[in-house]
C-alpha cells in the first residue's frame, strides 16, 4: 500500500473539491497501531494513523510542506496539549491530525481527509 510517487500536490487539486468520493482503503486490522500507512487514492498520496489510544483512524496528505517530501506516513504520532499529531520523520514539525495545521509553523498545513468504518474497512473521502 505504500506509494513511491514523489509528486506534490498543486493547492488547486487540494481546492478542487466539488467531486469528492469515498474510497475503500484497507481493513482496519491491516493497520498498525499507532504508525502510518501511505495510499494512492484518485493520484494523491494520502497518510493513514490508526491512533490505538483513541481507537480512531485519521488521514492526511503525505506531503511535508516543509521537508518537501512525501513522507509524513512514516512519522511518528502523539500528542501536544490537546492536539494529537504526527511528528515529519525530517525535521520534526507536528501536524495537527484533525485540522491539518503544523503547530510548529501555523503558516504551514496538510490536507485532511474524512475517515468512516463500514464494518472493518477503512474508507477515505478524496
């Protein structure tokens, strides 16, 4: 499931969300725990965490804006304050995995995606 594409993706396909779907990814038990996953959903890299200490799936854009590499599904989660993150295995900047926003650098931000469970499959919204 991992993706070796290195493209990055332009702001007007992360605007261009008039025609979203929801995609079937994987099976929650292929998840794991606490680490990240990258898939190629409709030509975008997308980051998936299943975070077992809140038993939640989260999905966000792969791309580090700031390490300009796509890398950020082999980050490593957790929290600051409030905010469960994960931290870009480069230069160790924290994405906010509900808002997208780096905490580090508030001028820097991922796209987030919507998460659903049908049963045990993972589902993404691009």
């Amino acid at each position: 499931m991992h993706a070796t594409d290195t493209t990055q993706e332009s702001p007007s396909m992360q605007e261009n969300s008039a025609k979203q779907d929801w995609f079937e990814v994987c099976a929650k038990s292929d998840l794991v725990p606490d680490s990240g996953i990258c898939a190629l959903i409709n030509q975008r890299q997308v980051a998936i965490y299943y975070s077992k200490r809140l038993d939640e799936v989260f999905a966000i854009g792969n791309y580090d804006p700031i390490g300009k590499a796509n890398v950020l599904s082999r980050g490593i989660i957790g929290s600051i304050g409030e905010h469960t993150v994960i931290a870009s295995p480069l230069y160790k900047q924290h994405f906010d995995l509900r808002t997208g926003e780096c905490i580090d650098s508030p001028e820097h931000s991922v796209p987030v995606y919507e998460v659903r469970m049908q049963g045990d499959r993972v589902e993404i919204k691009v």
